[in-house]
C-alpha cells in the first residue's frame, strides 16, 4: 500500500497524543455522548472540511455530506440524519452549505450521460429550472453557474423545511432554524445567503403543511407556550 496511506496512523497517533496533552480527559468526555447545537449538511468535496471551516471540535456539530449538498426526500440517508438531528439530538440549527466550484452542480449543468448519477443530478437540473428565467438572463456563464450554486441551497434549505420532524419541532420550541452558506474556496469565507426562515415557513406553509398547525409564531408567544407546559 502506499506510504500516504500508512502516515495517516501516523498522524492519528501525534493527533491522540496532543488532545491528551491539553486534556488528559478529551477521549473520556468524548465517548460519553453528543449534544451538537448544528446540523451541517454539506458537499462531499474533499477541499471543504465543516469542521475546519467552522473552528469547532469534535461533537460540537453533526455532518452530513453528499455531492452537491442535496436533500432529496426520497433520500433515506439525508432524511434519517435529519430526522435523528431534529428529533433526538434537539439540534438548534440546520445549515446547508454549498460551495463555489462545486463539480457535482457543474454536472449537473453538462449535456452528457453520468449514468447513475443522472437521477441525482436531476434533482439540481430542476432548481435550474425553478430559477430559469433569472439563470438565463445573466449573460456572464460563471456568474450564472455561482448563481446556481446559490439557488440550489435555498432550495436544499427549502426541502428541509418540507419534513413533518422540522415542522413539529418548530411548532413547539421555534427550533431548529434553517441556514443557507456558501463556502467560497478561493477566500476561505464562509458567505450566509441569509435564507429569510420565517418567511419560507409562511410561504410555503399551505402547500407543504404537515402538522395543520402555525408554524410561524413569535418569540414571544412561543415563549409562552413553553412557559405554560412547564
């Protein structure tokens, strides 16, 4: 096998050695459980690591990564994250983020056969056509391929707030709330779309409601009703 692979033991025994170092007790207090404020769900590119970008440590947020950082809801995989994030973990907020550069949405956007993945990429083939008119009519084929990338996580972000566990969880503690970032690679920013949460809740909330509920209440009323079940 080749040397690279054997460094990384390596370079895992030096990792272990120096969280013993700054805390004898880091791996004790690690195996002991999880409770993550963040669900990040992202790409699977290699150049775009969550934790790193964040500046958090282990169990501070939990992962999820695909090409092209898709919730599909026929998805099991994203959805059985999502749903044990919302409804077991209580994380606080859901962050989709996508990346400038994203090979997996410049596929999706080529003319040819990719075979297996065509069903996947077709997922983002439809936000294209969501957003065609506003695609088509900017002329710069870059800046229209960013664009993209921009609009398929607002409709990621979108997708997520379609689940009943988002939606019923919501009602009741105003939580989790949904983010939309891009990654850009060349700056090494993290860019928040500033996805309007309370207002896709509300436009969206005829079409997709689950709960036959209101979604969209004030803090203050929420605050309320969580007062009263106490």
């Amino acid at each position: 096998m080749p040397h690279n692979y054997y460094k990384i033991f390596e370079n895992n025994q030096l990792w272990i050695e120096k969280k013993l170092g700054d805390d004898a007790d880091f791996f004790k207090n690690l195996s002991e459980g999880q409770s993550p404020e963040y669900l990040y769900i992202g790409c699977s590119d290699s150049r775009v690591a969550a934790e790193e970008m964040m500046g958090v440590g282990p169990g501070e947020i939990f992962v999820h990564r695909n090409i092209a950082n898709v919730v599909n809801t026929l998805d099991m995989s994203s959805t059985a994250v999502i749903q044990y994030a919302v409804q077991h973990l209580k994380v606080k907020h859901i962050i989709v983020c996508g990346h400038y550069g994203c090979g997996g949405v410049k596929a999706a956007m080529t003319p040819q056969d990719f075979g297996l993945m065509n069903p996947w990429l077709r997922t983002i083939r439809d936000v294209y056509r969501l957003h065609q008119a506003e695609l088509d009519a900017i002329e710069d084929e870059q800046k229209r391929y960013d664009r993209l990338i921009e609009v398929n996580v607002q409709e990621q972000c979108i997708n997520v707030i379609k689940m009943a566990a988002v939606q019923e969880r919501y009602i009741l503690e105003h939580y989790p709330i949904v983010h939309g970032w891009v990654f850009d690679l060349k700056t090494g920013k993290i860019i928040d779309l500033e996805i309007d949460f309370e207002k896709i809740l509300h436009d969206i909330q005829k079409v997709y409601d689950l709960t036959n509920s209101d979604w969209v209440m004030s803090r203050k009323d929420n605050k309320n009703l969580n007062n009263t079940e106490l």
